[in-house]
C-alpha cells in the first residue's frame, strides 16, 4: 500500500485574527507512506536538519493517532518532499502534524471526520489556526473550542511570500514575548480590524490595506528581526496590505495591482503562491 498525503502551507492570524484566522496557501508538502519501504527520507526544505530516525513530527504524530483510537496501521517507510520553507512562520510543523493524523486515519481506517482530525492535530502541534487552514483550506476561523468556520477568500487576492533566507523566530520565542495583559484600547481596536479583515478577504480587498492592523503581537515580534521590520515599514508606507505571517518572519503581503511590491533583495525569497480551496488530500498510489 502506498498512500501519499497532500498538504498545504498555512498563514496564520493574517494581522488582528490573532491565534483564530488561516489562510491555505497552494504551496504543499507531500509525504509519502509505504508499506513496502522502511525509513524516513526527505527531500526539498529542511533535508539535512529533520530528523531521519522516526522523531519527525510525522512519524510521531501517526504513531500518537494509531494509540489514541487503537487502530492497526501497518509499518510504513516515509519519504516527504517539502515545498514549505522550515520555521519561516508558514506551518511546516502543523502541515507535517496533519499530514501524520490523516496518514493514520488512512492508512488504520479509523474513520475520522474533518472536525476529528482538526482536534487531534490541533492537541498535537498546539496550533489549531494553523491546523484548521491545512485541514480544511480556503480560509477558515477557529476558536480554541474547536469550533471551525470555513471561506472561500475573494477570487481575485493575489498573495505573495516575502521569505527571508537567514532570519528565523521560533514560535516559542515568539509567543514568550507577547505580553500576558493587553490594554482594552489594543483589544477593542483588534476586534475591529478582525472583523473588517475576514470581509475584506471575503467581499472587499480593497479593504485589505486598512484592515490588516494589528496591535497585539506584530510589534513584538518584527522586534526580533528588525530587518524584516524595515521591509515591512516600507511595504505599508507603500499602501501594500502586509501583515507577519504567523510567529514570522515571513511577510505575507497581496498584490492589487495598484501598490506594487518590489523584490526586497539580497536575503529574500519571493513567492507568489495562489490560494488553495482544500485542505489535506491522501491520495492512493
């Protein structure tokens, strides 16, 4: 048997959807289970620092999924290709999470709907704004109950990725910045900017530029890479929508035609990457 799982790259929080807003991303992974193999290889980012020993997010998120609801899944080789750059704030590890829950539920019939292998892969990587755009695409909203909504975003945003080479933040560090209490002003105008932004991604991207506001995390993060704090300063002062994707430092920012956004250089990556409307795909073969 030789199942292969399809999983797509993740923005999280999108500026104010702090910890609730995803984005899909047509920039996948794939990894690849075969009952006729042993190992674990990989190819494309992060070959020669992931792990090949079967302590890979992967493997181990399959292994915790068989014991949770008791399947038997046979013993399977794993070869992963992977599109999304490692620790750049795009969900590499909760894409490698998902992709391990559906593996399982595949390859062990376990039956489990969309909704289940959210909760699962969400308890697993500890990041259910992530998790919900992999499992589901498009994008989706999802409170820490576990409650998920799902969008198809407006057919016109064009996103584009501006990737630094060498910078990384660790999601630990980033969210061990981030301050316990926040002031009702910051709150209020949060709830605001969220709000404009789900109808702006959904109905009105012109709206984009001045909903994409946040005032509880970016800040503090773009701190710890100020090179990326200038790109992102320069990038607004221009009208471009941009927000930190995820912990960052990746920018995610969407083209309109009208502010342009210029290539930042030496130390950057540039991907301009559609949309993806599903979620993970197994697929047989």
């Amino acid at each position: 048997m030789r199942l292969t799982a399809l999983v797509p790259a993740t923005a999280a929080n999108l500026g104010p959807g702090f910890d609730c807003f995803g984005l899909a991303l047509d920039l996948c992974n794939e990894v690849t289970a075969d009952t006729d193999a042993t190992g674990v290889t990989w190819e494309g980012e992060g070959t020669d620092e992931l792990p090949t020993d079967g302590s890979d997010l992967v493997s181990r998120s399959l292994a915790e999924t068989a014991r949770r609801f008791d399947a038997q899944v046979p013993s399977v080789g794993l070869h992963g290709v992977n599109r999304i750059p490692v620790e750049r704030g795009l969900g590499s590890s909760a894409a490698a999470v998902v992709a391990g829950v559906a593996l399982a539920n595949a390859l062990g019939e376990i039956g489990l709907e969309p909704t289940d292998v959210l909760e699962v892969a969400a308890d697993l990587d500890g990041h259910p704004d992530n998790a919900a755009a992999a499992v589901f695409g498009g994008f989706t909203v999802v409170l820490r109950e576990r409650l998920v909504a799902r969008f198809d975003p407006d057919p016109t945003l064009r996103p584009v990725l501006l990737v630094p080479t060498d910078a990384r933040v660790s999601t630990e560090e980033a969210r061990r910045i981030l301050p316990a209490i926040v002031a009702r002003a910051d709150a209020i105008a949060n709830a605001g900017h969220a709000a404009l932004t789900a109808l702006a991604l959904l109905h009105e991207p012109g709206l984009l530029p001045s909903a994409m506001r946040d005032r509880l995390h970016e800040d503090a993060r773009l701190a710890l890479v100020p090179e990326v704090r200038s790109t992102f300063d320069a990038l607004r002062g221009n009208g471009v929508a941009v927000c930190v994707s995820g912990s960052g430092p990746t920018l995610l920012a969407f083209d309109d035609g009208h502010a342009p956004i210029p290539d930042p250089g030496d130390g950057w990556r540039v991907l301009r990457v559609g949309i993806r409307s599903t979620g993970v795909e197994i697929l047989a073969g």
